[in-house]
C-alpha cells in the first residue's frame, strides 16, 4: 500500500478482492480524481515490487510517467510535462491494443492530444488551466 497517505491507503484497500491488483486499480482511481501523485505512488509500489524482469515492467513505468507528467502539470512546468509523455508513450506504445484490460491506443491518444496542445502553444499555455481533466478508463474489473 502506499505509505503517503492513509485516504489513498484505504482507497487501495477498498479495491482487493477483485482479479487485478488493487495498486492497478487505485493508479486508475486516483488518476480520474485528478490525484497523479498519488496515482504516480500506488502504482510505483506495484511495479517496484514485481521488478525490472516483469512482463508489465515497462507498462507500468509507462502509466507512472504519465501521471508525472500531470504531475508536472499541476506545477505548470510544461516542459518536463512534454518529456513524461514522450517517455510514457515510448513505454506504452510496447504493448497491445489490449493490455492489462485498458485500450492502449485510447491512452497513446491521450498522451498525444495533451503533449500537442502543450508543443502547439509554444510551451506558453498549460492545458490543465484551460479546466479539463484528462480522464482514463479504468480497467473492466469486476469482484472475484
């Protein structure tokens, strides 16, 4: 469980019992509630635990540089922003169409819609003060 904070700790735990793991499933969780740091954290738990030889290494890596980078958002520093979504896109464009039940192409979009309205304002305008919120589908999931 993350060790930031006993809500995101809880919200982790609410999602056990499910065929995916509850840190995949919270990354998704806190990623829609706008909370990247904290998505960024529950799911660095589970990729630090499976390790460099895992077979979701790199797509974790990815979904963890892609909440950095609205992260970095957040921050309104637009240009480690831009280079978290070449490095999460980079990770994330290694696997399927489906992957992990989540539709890696709808991600990759997201990736790129964002990234280009950063790079087409000249790295003078942060989209995230425009008042949209990026949004994921989560995983379909359902309780074993």
């Amino acid at each position: 469980m993350s060790s930031k904070s006993p809500r995101i700790a809880k919200r982790v735990a609410s999602l056990s019992g499910r065929s995916l793991d509850p840190h995949y499933l919270g990354f998704f969780s806190c990623f829609n509630d706008s909370l990247f740091f904290e998505a960024h954290d529950v799911l660095e738990a589970l990729w630090l635990r499976e390790g460099k030889a895992a077979a979701n290494y790199a797509f974790y890596k990815g979904l963890i540089q892609l909440a950095g980078a609205f992260v970095h958002l957040q921050k309104n520093r637009l240009g480690p922003a831009v280079a978290l979504f070449n490095l999460a896109e980079s990770n994330l464009a290694r696997y399927p169409s489906l992957h992990e039940s989540v539709d890696v192409p709808a991600i990759l979009e997201l990736i790129a819609r964002w990234r280009s309205q950063i790079v087409d304002a000249n790295f003078r305008r942060n989209p995230l003060a425009l008042g949209e919120l990026p949004k994921l589908e989560p995983p379909d999931d359902e309780p074993n």
